[in-house]
C-alpha cells in the first residue's frame, strides 16, 4: 500500500474511532469524588470572599492615613503649617513602606524571639499567594502582609499630632525609621507576632487581648506623642498666644474618613469575612457614636455650648478605645467604652493638659495614649467568648476571655501588656529623638517657626490668595 493509499485509509478509521470513544459511557463520579469536589469549590469560594474582603480593608485603613489623617490633623495647625502636616502623613505612606518591604514584616511576623521576629521574609522571601495558617488560613500570605502595612503607616503618623508645627522635616525622617525598629516592630511582634510575649493565641507568657491595635498602635504612638511633646518643648507663644485651628472644615472631613477607614482597622482584624468581623465592625461604629455624644455634651455642660471639634474629637477618642476590645465585647458595652473614652479623653485634653502644661500640639496623647490605654483595660472587663471563642482549652471548650466571663485575672495581663507599651514607647521614642536631634537637630529654628513650616521647610504655600 503506498503512501496515499494509507492516509485516506486513517482519515475514514479515525473519526469512526473518535465518535465511538466519545459515544462511550463514562463511569459516574463516586460520592466520595463529588464531595471531594465540593469541599474544594467551598474553600475556594470562602477564599475569594475572605480575600476580597481583606483587600478592601487594606485600602480602608490606608485611607486613613492619606486622605482621613492629613486632613483631620491638616485642619488643625495654621495655615502657616498646613502642608508641612499633611506632608507628614502622606511621605510615611512611601517611608515606612520600604521599610516593611525590605526587613518590617519578617521583624514583625518571622518567627525569632518573643520581642522580636527573625529574618525569614527578608525582601519579602516566600510571602506570595500560598496562605500562611499561623496567621490567616485562608487569604494569600501577601495579603496578610500588605494589609499590616497599613497599620505600620498610620502608627508613626499619628506622632505628628504632637511635634506639627516645630519639627524639622529631616529630623522627622530620621526619627521616624529609628523609631519603627525600636518600637513598632518589636511591639507588633509582641502582641501579634507569632511566639510572641503578649500574644494570647499562641502561647504568649503574658496573653494580652489587643484585637486591633491598641496597645500596638495607640499605646505606642500615643506615649511617644508625649515624649516628643516634652523633648521638643513648647510653640512659640504657646499657651499665652492663641493658636487656633485654620480650618475645621478640613478636619470634619478627615474624621469622617477615619470613621469610615476604621471599619477596615477593626472588623478587618478578623482576617476573613465572618461573623467576628460583623460583630466587630457594630462594636467600633456603636463606640465612635456614644464617644462623640459623651465628649460633646461634656464640652456643652462646661463651656455652655457644643462644637463639632469637640464631636469629631470625641469620635476619634472612641474609635481609639474600642480598637483592642472590639473583637471581643458585646455592643452595649462597646457604648460603654465609648462614653468612658469621650470623658476621660475630654478631660486628658483639656484639664491635664493645662494642669502639666504640656504642647501636645493635635493632643495625639490625650486622645490615643489615654483612649488606648483605656481601651486596653477595660477589654480585659468586657471581652466575652460569646463574640470570640478563638481560645479553647484540650476538649475544644471555649476559654473564658475577661471578667464578664469570671477570668478577672485577664486585667491584670492587660495592665502588663500596657505597662509594656508604655515602656517600649518612652524607652524607643528617648533613643530615636536624641540619634536625631545629634544628626540633623529635631527642632526647627524660631525664625523658620515664625515663617511656618511650609515656606521654611518646604518652600511652599497652602493658600495662594491672589487678586
């Protein structure tokens, strides 16, 4: 047979071959085969949703910090100083962005030491799309990564509600990166790292309860807001001239973006679209509310009338508080922290404020170190395994979380988590300001301050009011 005499015969016996295998009957998939394939579609599918969830919580919290942060703070200062503050929330976004891609996250998260993560994600080695279940099982480890980037930006920038108006840009710069390897990323490690002191889910020797950030990010920003306050001493003129707000406008509209943003911080903190994260996201909106009220209407008895600084003031100090309980406690008493938190902030901001005599420029630690510490304490009174059973002991019974549950002892964990805090904070903010202020000096010169920080320091202006 020759050579086209053989393809003519294989092209009349191959789709005769082709229609009968196709014809064929296939054996049906086992039950066991069909449930496989569920439990795989339901896995991806919780997987997208978690992840889809975190992302947009990742951009939440960004949001705070650029636009919410600069404008709240931006709004505050003088117009002399209005980009000079809203350019310190903005350069730390890209700041401390390189630092936690370069060594931050592998400190915060690497395995290492109780006070400190080891040097496993350098460069970010090994964080991709496969899941990290130490931390959370069921979003790609880059996401986890990213999403706590957020909160290692707004931390050094809520500091500069304390030091706006009299600091030098470079000494900013320098300060802030020592700071960060000095305190945020031991104390990340600490509370939420895995291995860490105060973490209470992996076997921490002191379990601290801190959902979101308040002994992490409040505490720490909030005590070297003081630090800084007092090493820099007072603007000129302050208190005996008035320094008044430029525009509260701007600030209404940065607390309400931080109001928003917020629910990324807190309900996010659940890492997954859950209940949990449901349950959170009411505590810290219940929260926020009662602290406005409670601010503004103890503003109202005492001067006789009410402002919406005082509101949005108080709103702030309530979203501070209820950041550690708020995956832990109940709605009524997420009001209750919040009323707690809009007196006791009121009253750090104003009459103790006076009383020491203290330039906490933006009161970045009458609201967050004071809201913080706050909120910290009285987790240790609300949190109740009927929000968060994550703790269970060898029969897989939920654990008792705080004194409503009847472990009161859980107070007195949270009063080491804090004094850690503090300590870290006083400690690392010391050593960070002083290497600065030897480098390039911290404080800027009288007349640069006259002249406001945006011509001195930057060489341009808010406003241009031209005819």
């Amino acid at each position: 047979m020759n050579v086209r005499a053989l393809a003519l015969s294989l092209a009349a016996i191959l789709p005769a071959a082709a229609f009968a295998q196709a014809t064929a009957p296939t054996a049906a998939p086992t039950l066991e085969q069909r449930l496989t394939a569920v439990e795989a579609a339901a896995k991806s599918a919780q997987s997208a949703g978690d992840n889809a969830w975190m992302l947009v919580s990742a951009a939440l919290v960004l949001m705070m910090t650029g636009p919410g942060l600069a404008l709240f703070y931006g709004g505050l200062v003088r117009r002399k100083n209005v980009l000079s503050t809203i350019m310190h929330s903005f350069v730390l976004m890209a700041v401390v962005t390189m630092l936690w891609a370069v060594v931050g996250y592998s400190l915060a998260f690497g395995e290492g030491m109780s006070f400190i993560g080891d040097l496993r994600y350098l460069f970010l080695n090994g964080v991709g799309s496969a899941p990290n279940a130490d931390y959370a099982a069921t979003i790609p480890q880059g996401t986890f990564m990213v999403y706590q980037l957020m909160f290692a930006i707004i931390t050094p920038a809520l500091i500069s509600g304390a030091y706006a108006e009299r600091m030098k840009f470079s000494g900013m710069l320098i300060f802030t990166i020592i700071w960060m390897f000095l305190v945020y990323f031991p104390m990340a490690h600490m509370v939420w790292g895995k291995g860490g002191l105060l973490n209470a889910f992996t076997g921490g020797k002191f379990p601290c309860f801190d959902f979101a950030g308040g002994t992490v990010v409040h505490i720490t920003s909030g005590v070297s807001a003081l630090v800084c306050a007092l090493y820099l001493k007072k603007r000129i003129g302050y208190p005996h001239e008035p320094i008044r707000p430029h525009s509260i406008v701007i600030s209404v509209i940065g607390a309400c973006l931080l109001w928003v943003g917020w629910f990324g911080f807190n309900a996010g903190s659940a890492l997954a679209a859950s209940s949990l994260a449901t349950s959170a996201f009411i505590a810290t909106h219940f929260a926020a509310a009662s602290a406005a009220l409670a601010w503004m209407f103890a503003e109202w008895a005492q001067h006789g009338k009410p402002s919406i600084l005082g509101a949005i003031s108080g709103a702030v100090a309530g979203l501070v508080a209820i950041t550690p309980a708020s995956g832990f406690v109940q709605p009524m008493p997420a009001i209750l922290i919040g009323i707690a938190a809009g007196l006791v902030c009121y009253f750090m901001a104003t009459a103790v404020k006076r009383l020491f005599g203290y330039d906490d420029s933006l009161d970045a630690f009458g609201v967050h170190g004071a809201g913080g510490t706050l909120g910290a304490l009285l987790t240790g009174v609300f949190a109740t395994n009927a929000i968060n059973d994550g703790l269970k002991d060898a029969a897989g019974k939920a654990l008792p979380l705080g004194l409503v549950d009847g472990h009161g002892i859980q107070i007195l964990y949270q009063l080491i988590g804090v004094a850690i805090s503090w300590a870290v904070a006083i400690v690392g903010t010391l050593i960070a300001l002083k290497i600065a202020d030897v480098l390039t000096g911290v404080r800027v010169s009288p007349e640069a301050e006259r002249e406001g920080l945006d011509l001195s320091q930057h060489g341009e202006e808010g406003y241009l009011f031209e005819t």
